[in-house]
C-alpha cells in the first residue's frame, strides 16, 4: 500500500503544480505577437492540459479512491479533503473553457478568471496539506453516521438513513 501512497503523492503534486504552470502559461497570451507566437503558446497550453495535467489528475483521483476502499480512511477530515480535491476538479475543467475560449485568435484573456483560478488551486492544495498533515479532530456529528460506517449500501432497508428509503403512500 505504501507504493500506492506514493503514486497519489506524486500525482497530486505533478498536478497541482501543472495548474500553476498551465495558469503562467496562459498569462503569455498577453505576450502573443504574430501567428507564430499563438501557434506557439497555444501547442505549449494544449500539451500541458492534456499531457501533464489531465493525466495526474485522473491518477491522483482513481489512485486516492482506492486509497480510500484500502486504507481506513472514513475520518471527518477525509470528507473535507475530498471537497477540497472537488475543488481542485472544478479548477480542471474550468481551465479547460479557458483553453477553449483562447484556441481563436483575437480572443480576449480572462485575467480575471485566470486570477480566481490560481486562487482557487492555492487554497484547495493548502488545504488538503493541512488536512493530511495534521489530521484534525473534526466532530464525527458534522458528518452525517451513514457516512462513516461502511456497508450502508448494503444494510437492510429498516437500518437505511431516511434519505435512501423508498417513500410510501403516493
């Protein structure tokens, strides 16, 4: 399990700092002077989104996925990391609008946007450090109980939480 960790490690971190790479390298479509140029800044954004930074991503998520079914991981601090890497998911595809929104020419920049993201990548990736390094007593009644014992799924009917159980008397 150990070197599974490690792949999950190295994946978030190729991931994050693919973000942070990919934001300094839309910032140089301010720089683009002729064809050659977008061309250029263009091949570079293409390649690293979906070369570098989409790959890590789905390896961080399907390795740290299976780190939660093999680890003992249903603490109420891995439920707030999970959203953090949530937020982490909605920065990815929000990249890619922008690389969408960049590939005409004569397309205006989101500075803006592209501001919000780098953010958004540096808060989520500070918290999930904090949240696994220091693993913090969270209340367990934040989380919901279904949440944290495994096999809800598969629990009688009688013992579902309310949400999951079929309503009657239409």
């Amino acid at each position: 399990m150990l070197w599974l960790k490690f792949i999950h490690i190295g994946a978030i971190a190729i991931w994050i700092a693919g973000l942070f790479y990919l934001s300094s390298l839309l910032a140089g479509h301010d720089t683009v002077r002729d064809r050659q140029d977008f061309a250029r800044i263009r091949m570079a954004s293409r390649f690293a989104y979906m070369g570098l930074v989409s790959p890590a991503g789905f390896v961080a998520v399907g390795s740290g996925t299976v780190l939660l079914f093999v680890a003992d991981a249903l603490h109420p601090w891995m439920f707030a990391k999970l959203a953090a890497v949530t937020l982490l998911v909605i920065v990815h595809v929000q990249y890619a609008y922008v690389l969408t929104h960049l590939a005409e020419e004569g397309a205006k920049q989101p500075t803006l946007r592209i501001r919000l993201l780098v953010g958004a990548t540096a808060v989520s990736a500070l918290a999930i450090l904090a949240l696994v390094l220091a693993k913090p007593p969270i209340a367990s009644d934040v989380v919901p109980d279904w949440l944290t014992r495994p096999g809800f799924l598969t629990a009688p009917a009688d013992r579902a939480p309310a949400l999951l159980q079929p309503r009657t008397g239409y």
